[in-house]
C-alpha cells in the first residue's frame, strides 16, 4: 500500500475521476472542489491517493484553509489505509482543521487523529446529503417569482452572505472577501433571488457543477420574511431550472434543524447519505 500525493492536478484527476464518477451524487463535493482546482481557483491544494498495485484504495483533498476531505473505495481496509496516511500527513507538516466525509470515514480519521496527537474533535455541521431528480410542484407555492441576481443586488448579498454565515455557525468571511465573492457569483449567474411585490425575500445559489449534476447552497431568507414558504418555492423553482441542463441536484442540510430537512422532502428531495464536518479543538 502506497501513499502518493499529487502536484498536477490532471494527472491526480485521471485517480480521482473514475471512483467519483461511480457515485457522482455523494461524491459531488470532492468533485466539485477538484473542477475548481482544475479552474484554477484554489492555490496550493492537497491532493493525494493511497494505492495497492495501481488500484486507488484512498482519495484524499485539501484546499487549505478548507477541511480535508477523504474518500475510501475499499471499507474493508479503512484501518489499513488510516495507518498509511497518518504518518504521510504528518511527514509533511500539514495545517489540518477540520475532516468532512460520509459519517463513518470521518469519524475514523478523527478517532486516529485523536489518537495520535490528542487533540480532541467536534462536530462543526452534521449534514444531510439529499438529491433531486425531478420537482414535486404540488405543495403550495408562496407568491411571487424568481430571477437571477444583478449588480445592483450586490449590497444586500453581500449583508446576507454573513447572516448565512452567523445561521449555520460558520467563521464570517471578511468583507473584502465577500464583495469578491458576491461579485463573481453574479457574474457567473449563480445567485437565484425571490421577489415578491418587488422586495427580495430569498436566495440560493448553484455551485460546484460536475458532469451530471448541480448543488444547490446558500438558501437563506431573513429572519423578518421566514416561515412564509419563500425558501421552500425558491428552492422548488431553482431546482426545476437547474434541471434543465443536469440530471439532478444535491443539497446538504442541518440535520439539527428539522424544518430545513421537511421542505426540501416537501418538493422532492431525497437523502441520500449523511455526512459530517469534525474539528480538531487543541483545548
């Protein structure tokens, strides 16, 4: 069993795609990340496998300062292959924060990085990974219609953008940073925006595209505009335009709040595996 990390990111793609391609809707954030590493949005990532004979048992990726992700294809010998990258991942000195995976991998890497260092985890997002194939349009539909976000909606995304941030108790992005980043998701007509009576009452947007399918993210509505069923016909009429061009769409939801989880079933969405995001706190 070899341990082999990757500068190139197509020679690691050429590992990497043929296992991701096998479940292309659980593994859509691996492949997701790795398109935009392609794209050249990431600098410096961490990419690297664990093979037996040419055989990919392992995939690994990391865009600090992003969690590292991991990917086993062969359950039978997580043990194993956790006993192969430790002492890789410490050789090089890694910055590690944070695991995210499917729940029983994630937890595996904690447990041994728990071992190794001491350094105890938490759970940052306990998730629910869902999929869409087709648009349930029978529950009721909150007035009002969609479009696609413009320049002069970038203040209110940008205000919005922390809001989700402080919602789903994630570190807040600078402000520098999220002018950015609002500016490139107009530009690249991801952001989809509720409009009712002429107020903006909800979003969401479309990320990490693969071959087959989308990820719907960023589903917010303030607090003063929620429990009206805006988020739930925001996210009905994004998903029915987004399958348009894929086959289907993903979503991760807080499996701690049970309302996010019922109005996505509501329209459609089925889970289809749970994932986890563990932090490493040195206390």
């Amino acid at each position: 069993m070899e341990f082999k990390q990757y500068d190139n990111v197509h020679e690691f793609a050429l590992k990497a795609e043929p296992i991701l391609s096998k479940r292309e809707d659980v593994y859509s954030l691996f492949l997701g990340v790795l398109q935009a590493i392609k794209a050249g949005r990431y600098d410096n990532p961490f990419m690297a496998t664990i093979e037996e004979n040419g055989e990919v048992l392992g995939l690994f990726q990391m865009t600090p300062p992003h969690p590292l992700n991991l990917i086993i294809d062969d359950d039978n010998r997580l043990e194993e292959i956790m006993n192969v990258l430790f002492p890789n991942l410490f050789r090089l000195k890694l910055t590690l924060n944070s695991v995210v995976s499917l729940k029983p991998w994630a937890y595996s890497f904690a447990e041994k990085w728990v071992e190794k260092t001491g350094i105890e985890h938490e759970v940052l997002m306990d998730q629910g990974l869902y999929r869409l194939d087709q648009v349930d349009e029978t529950p009721e539909k909150s007035p009002g219609n969609w479009r696609y976000a413009e320049q002069s909606d970038s203040p209110l995304i940008e205000k919005w953008y922390n809001l989700f941030e402080k919602d789903a108790h994630l570190p807040l992005t600078p402000v520098a940073d999220v002018k950015k980043r609002v500016a490139s998701f107009i530009d690249g007509r991801e952001v989809l925006l509720w409009v009712d009576g002429g107020k903006v009452v909800s979003m969401m947007k479309k990320a990490r595209p693969t071959k087959k399918g989308i990820t719907v993210s960023f589903v917010f509505t303030p607090k003063e505009e929620r429990k009206k069923g805006y988020a739930r016909t925001m996210v009905a009429a994004g998903s029915k335009e987004f399958l348009k061009t894929y086959d289907f769409c993903v979503l991760y939801t807080d499996l701690m709040n049970p309302t996010s989880n019922k109005i996505y079933q509501e329209i459609g969405y089925k889970r289809i595996a749970d994932s986890v995001q563990l932090g490493f706190i040195n206390r």
